[in-house]
C-alpha cells in the first residue's frame, strides 16, 4: 500500500491476474490504457482496483468498427448483468417472450405492409379473427409467430445453420402462399426503390451455399454477424417474397444462439432501416445497420432487467 493508502500490483502480477502477459500489461500502461498505473524507475505499479482494458486488436477481428466498440462494451456488459440475475421462473419468462412476440411480429409484419394493429395482431396470435381485414394479414401473424417458435426450438437444439432450415423457416413465414413456400425464386426481381438488385436466379443457390458457410465460419462478434449476414440475405433475395420477415428472423437467430436476446426493428424506424440497406450498396457503409440492431439490442436488453428488477 502506498502512502496514499492505495494498494497497487507489479505488472507481473497484474499479468497472472488478467491472464496476459507481463510485456503486454507494460504495453498498456506506456499507452496509458491503465488509469492510475504509475512508473517507479523502469517499474510499473498497477492499482489492485484496475480494470483489465478492452483489448483492440480482439475488437478488430472481431470485426468491431471503432466507432462501435464502446456501444458493443455497453451490450456486452448489460448482458453479462442479465446472466447474472437470479433465474425467471417459468411464469415470469413466458409473460416477457409473449410481450415481445406479439410486438416483434406486428413491427416485422408492419414493415412489409401488414395493416393489423398491435392490438389486432395480438388478438390474432390469441386465435381471434379481425373481421375487417383480410385472410391473407391473419396469416401472416401466425405464420411469423409459428416461424419464431421454430427459430427458439432450432437454437435450444444447438444444430448448425442450413440451407434446409432456412427454408423451413421461410415456409412457416409465408403461410399465405403455399405454392412459394420455402422455394428459391425462379424469376428475376427488382425491389422498387433499392439501389441495389438482387442476382439473376441462377446465381441464387450458389450464393445461398455460400452465405451458409460463410455464417458457419464467422468470427465476428454476434452483432456484427448478424448485421452482416442479414443485409447479404436480403441482397441474394433468395425467395419470391418473405424475404425481409425470415431475413430479420435470421439475424435474430445468429443473436439468440450466442445468448442474446431476440431484435424487434420498430415499423416508425424503417425509414432508418431501409436507408441503412442503400448506404451499405452506395458505399459499402455497415455502421448505419450496426447501429440500428445495436441501439435495439441495447435497449431490449435494459428493458429486461428494467422488467425484473
């Protein structure tokens, strides 16, 4: 202890305790990553209240923009405190999934143009029928619902990503067009409005192959990876419709198996959402689409342990 009743460690001993090494923790203090490390000849002292520093070079293979990494910190701690809270029981678990659900689906399905409420869609997950709206809106809600519990059921199952499930999934979003039902497209198509245009039908199943491996033998941190590969699911286009419902089921299947919780882009931000696709095919921009998934995480995330305490 020092004199001014501060305990402080050698830079080898702080090395054995952040399980690095002792060059490196002298690294960090000559950078002056570690606040209050103060020099002593050619020795360092490290206050034993230190915080091991985020390492960069991880962030960057992580695939971690810089301008991202203290928001991605923020996740990463919130969801470290959510494992650490006592375990839900049963009741309590289902009433938080169920809320989520009913929002997730009704904003998902908003997106692309279902015209159910909130309140409608959730009566409709309950088995009820809005007799002013069309079959066609009714199904969409169940089907997506039906998609996400096969999504929660394939991620406890700890199988690996698939072309076969893929399709599934999409077979179960889009319950109103049976003949198109987990079916690659066979036609070209043009997204009205998109500055990008999604490949020639050949070229469909080869990219789907290698959108699969690519996902299999991914490093990137969980929502990066889910950035990415969802803004390349919806490029490739790879079904006729329900592409952008199975795409952000996707993205929330590469959250939810690395233990995050599951997105909801909200129907008032899809203006955002839209503009974040053609920033990424004018100019190679991710951040924008980071950012939206991000903000979503952390906020669903503070919501939960807002919810239970």
């Amino acid at each position: 202890m020092n004199e001014d009743g501060i305990v402080y460690l050698s830079s080898e001993e702080t090395a054995s305790r952040w399980g690095i090494s002792d060059r490196r923790v002298r690294v960090l203090c000559e950078n002056g990553q570690i606040p209050g490390a103060i020099r002593s000849g050619k020795l360092w002292k490290i206050p034993v209240s230190a915080e091991k520093p985020r390492d960069g070079r991880t962030m960057r293979r992580l695939g971690i923009p810089s301008a991202m990494r203290g928001v991605i910190e923020e996740i990463d701690a919130l969801k470290d405190r959510l494992a650490a809270k006592r375990p839900l029981t049963d009741g309590e678990r289902e009433q938080l999934r169920n809320a989520f659900l009913v929002d997730y689906t009704y904003s998902s399905n908003a997106i692309e143009g279902n015209t159910l409420t909130l309140s409608e869609t959730a009566m409709v997950l309950a088995g009820m029928t809005i007799g002013e709206k069309p079959l066609k809106d009714h199904l969409e809600a169940t089907g997506h619902r039906d998609a996400f519990c096969f999504l929660e059921d394939f991620v406890k199952s700890g199988e690996a990503v698939s072309e076969s499930f893929v399709r599934q999934l999409h077979a179960l979003v889009l319950a109103d067009k049976p003949m198109d039902r987990g079916v690659y497209r066979r036609i070209p198509v043009i997204i009205t409005g998109a500055v990008h245009t999604p490949p020639q039908p050949y070229m469909v199943a080869p990219m789907m192959e290698e959108w699969v491996r690519d996902l299999l033998s991914t490093r990137h941190h969980p929502l990066v990876a889910a950035t990415e590969f969802h803004i390349r699911f919806e490029a490739i286009h790879p079904f006729i419709d329900g592409n952008g419902r199975t795409g952000r089921l996707l993205a929330n299947f590469i959250l939810m198996r690395s233990g995050y919780l599951p997105v909801s882009i909200k129907y008032e931000n899809r203006r955002a959402y839209y503009d974040a696709f053609t920033s990424y095919h004018k100019d190679g921009d991710l951040l924008s689409m980071l950012a939206i998934f991000a903000e979503r995480e952390r906020q669903r995330l503070s919501d939960y342990l807002a919810a239970i305490g």
